[in-house]
C-alpha cells in the first residue's frame, strides 16, 4: 500500500533534483559560454600549432602551417637545454607553495573571522595584492621585512638576498640544534624566505575561507562547548570539516594559479612571441598543461576522499 507514496516522494525528489541542475546550470552559464567563446577555441588551436611549423607572411599577412609531426615535441623533451629542467623545478615550487598557502589562508580566514578593531580595513590590505601590482606589492613586503629585522641600513649584506630578503641561518642552526630533522627544517626555512609570496597568492583563499567559516552554524560550536570540547578540538573536530569542500576548491585554484605564475609558462611564452616559434612555444604549453592536470588529478583525488558534505 506504500508503494504509491513512495513513487511520489521519488518524483518530487528527482524534480527537486533536476530543479538544482537546472538552477546550477544558470548560474555557471556566463562561464560557460566565455570558455567556449575565448578558451577551448585556442586550446584547441595550440595542440594544432605544436604539431605544425608556423611560417608568417610578413608580405601580405596570415600564416601557413606545415606538418612537424611529434618533431616539436621531441625538441622540448629531448634535445632542449633546460625545458625538463624548468618543468620540474615548476612542480616542485607547486608541491612546496600549495600547502604554504592553504595552511596561511586558513589561519589568516579564522584570524579575520574573529570581531575587532579594523577588522575591514585588515580584511582589505590582505586582498590588496589580487587588486594592485604585483611587483608593487613584492617591493613592499621586502621593505617592511627588512624594517622588521632593524632596518635597512642595519641589515648586513648577507642578509639582504635579492630574493628572501634575508639569511636564515641562524634559524637553520637553531632547529638543527634542537635535533628538528634535516629535511622539516629546509621545509620551514624555505617557507619563511618564501613569505612575502606567499601573502601575495592567498588573498582570494582567504577570501574563500572566510565565507566558509561565515556559513558554519553557530548551533554546531555551540553544541560541541557543551559536550566539554576545547577551542583545538572544536577545530579540528567542527571547523575543519566544514570547511573541507572549499579546501579542495582553494587547492585547485592555487594550483591553477601557481601554474599561471611559473617559469615553465613564460619559457613557452617567450618561445612563441619573443623567438616567434609557435610550435615549441605551443607544445612546452601543452606539456606542462598536461602535467599540471595530472597532478591536479591526484591531488583532487585524495583530497576529495576527506571532504565532508554537510546537508
């Protein structure tokens, strides 16, 4: 007899189902039709040109294309000088900058959540780096970094890296003293000189993090003060699974966008416009853009398995 009610639950549900697709679908349309109108058209036209031998009319204009086959393709990975190189020096900076990141917009997002003074004009400066100059903002930061260390007449020259702004070999000593492991303490030294990088790329993670802890309910922190749990195990235990999802989203987008900043794309941009080879310029581009997708792949993949769904 409950055959009939049940039928009608199932409808309604796929109704609302499809009801969410559908408004899903709206939502994202502007950015579907601006990829296909502006992005895979071009995608689609570098996989052609690293295939073929771009010759331009510099008389009456346009261009020819001539079949290379995989020749292009074996100049980069085979016989060119430092594209290997580049490519996987790109990867390691990714595997070192992704979690620098995720792990300061999070603490940055849970410090900006909190109510106090100017906490809107602090939210501002920390997006100010997505707004302004990047080479701006580098300046800036290595000026303040070496105000911070006392000046910047009394900073010594081995201190003042062109880079880093500074030596960390004092910290390198210390931790080795403390018998911290060789390889935790390249890891903390390389995140330090890496500071000022690493507020420039995490203004929209914060951003994103922020509304995701703005969206927690206030009735899950409150439940678990009276179960007994203290602010760390609140944390871990609330905080951090809600928001899992947008963890997974800001691990895409830095990965994107440390992709978008490497060395290894402006070696293939150079390539194509500075030396007016189009075809090792496009087939470095689809390289390395193969191997970004590959590693965004599997790093989705595990992360995916920890993200938790609230409903």
């Amino acid at each position: 007899m409950d055959t009939q009610p049940k039928a009608k639950k199932r409808r309604s549900a796929m109704t609302l189902r499809r009801r969410e697709m559908v408004s899903g679908l709206l939502f994202i349309s502007p950015w579907l039709v601006g990829v296909s109108l502006f992005f895979v058209f071009n995608v689609i036209q570098s996989v052609r040109y690293s295939f073929h031998d771009l010759e331009i009319d510099r008389v009456y204009g346009g261009f020819d294309l001539h079949w290379a086959g995989l020749a292009h393709f074996r100049n980069i990975l085979l016989e060119h000088g430092s594209f290997n190189q580049e490519m996987l020096t790109s990867v390691g900076l990714m595997l070192v900058n992704v979690p620098l990141i995720i792990f300061f917009s999070l603490l940055m997002a849970v410090i900006l959540n909190r109510e106090f003074l100017g906490r809107g004009a602090v939210r501002a400066i920390f997006f100010l780096p997505v707004v302004m100059a990047t080479d701006a903002i580098t300046g800036t930061m290595q000026l303040i970094l070496q105000m911070m260390l006392g000046g910047v007449s009394s900073v010594p020259p081995e201190m003042m890296a062109e880079q880093t702004g500074f030596s960390a070999n004092i910290l390198v000593f210390m931790l080795l003293d403390f018998g911290v492991p060789t390889q935790v303490v390249d890891y903390i030294v390389q995140a330090i000189q890496m500071l000022h990088e690493t507020i420039r790329a995490s203004g929209v993670q914060i951003l994103i993090f922020l509304a995701a802890l703005q969206a927690i309910p206030s009735s899950m922190h409150e439940v678990a003060q009276i179960e007994g749990a203290t602010a760390y195990e609140a944390f871990w235990k609330v905080t951090i699974p809600m928001v899992s999802p947008l963890i997974l989203t800001n691990v895409v987008y830095t990965i994107v966008d440390s992709y978008a900043q490497s060395s290894v794309v402006q070696m293939a941009r150079d390539a194509a416009f500075t030396n007016q080879n189009f075809g090792v310029g496009s087939a470095m581009s689809i390289t390395s853009a193969l191997l970004a997708l590959f590693m965004l792949f599997i790093i989705s993949f595990f992360i995916s398995r920890k993200v938790f769904y609230y409903n």
